[in-house]
C-alpha cells in the first residue's frame, strides 16, 4: 500500500538516467525556445510544453523517454502528457540542469 501512495504521489524509485542514455533516451526539454537557448542538456530536444500534443510524431515510443525543464514542474506535466498518449516508459528529469549534472 505504502508503494501505491509513493507511485500516486511521483515520489517512487528514482530513475537511472544514465542506463536509460545507454539505452538512446531522448530527452525532451519541454521550456520554452528562449529558455531553452540559454542553455540546455546536450543532445535534448526543445518541445516547448504548450506544442508537445502537436509534435508526438517526432518522438519514438519504444525509447526511454526523460523530460526536463526548468524546475520539473512542466516536465511532470509533459511527462503525464506522453503517458496518456500510449509512451510506455517515460520519466521526469526535473530541471534540466540538475539532469545534466546527474548524466556522464
């Protein structure tokens, strides 16, 4: 029961982004282009939240997906937003700077 209210909550196991690199996630930064041109995770992909319903096409479901922002806020939001839409494995990154120290 304990595991189901964590799960509920998003407060479950956390995620090994860097097995899921090893495995060609694609990491979506869901802020927008302008934040985004301030800096960014290498290799990520600028899907401003507000276009991610639009743009599902260039995403591939049988990857990982990691989606980040500026403080994970969105990123849940976008996150919840590819899990409706038939992504199977998709995980929030939190901010995106905070992931880009967390992968090697």
């Amino acid at each position: 029961m304990k595991l189901f209210f964590k799960q509920l909550l998003g407060i479950g196991p956390k995620a090994d982004f860097n097995e899921l690199m090893s495995r060609n996630a694609q990491i979506i930064d869901v802020r927008t282009s302008t934040e985004f041109s301030t800096g960014h995770v290498r290799g990520s992909i600028n899907i401003p939240l507000s276009l991610l319903s639009q743009n599902l096409s260039k995403l591939k479901k049988d990857k990982p997906v990691i989606t980040c922002c500026a403080s994970g806020m969105r990123s849940e939001s976008a996150k919840k937003i590819l899990l409706s839409n038939g992504f199977k494995e998709v995980h929030n990154g939190g901010s995106w700077h905070s992931l880009q120290q967390k992968i090697h």
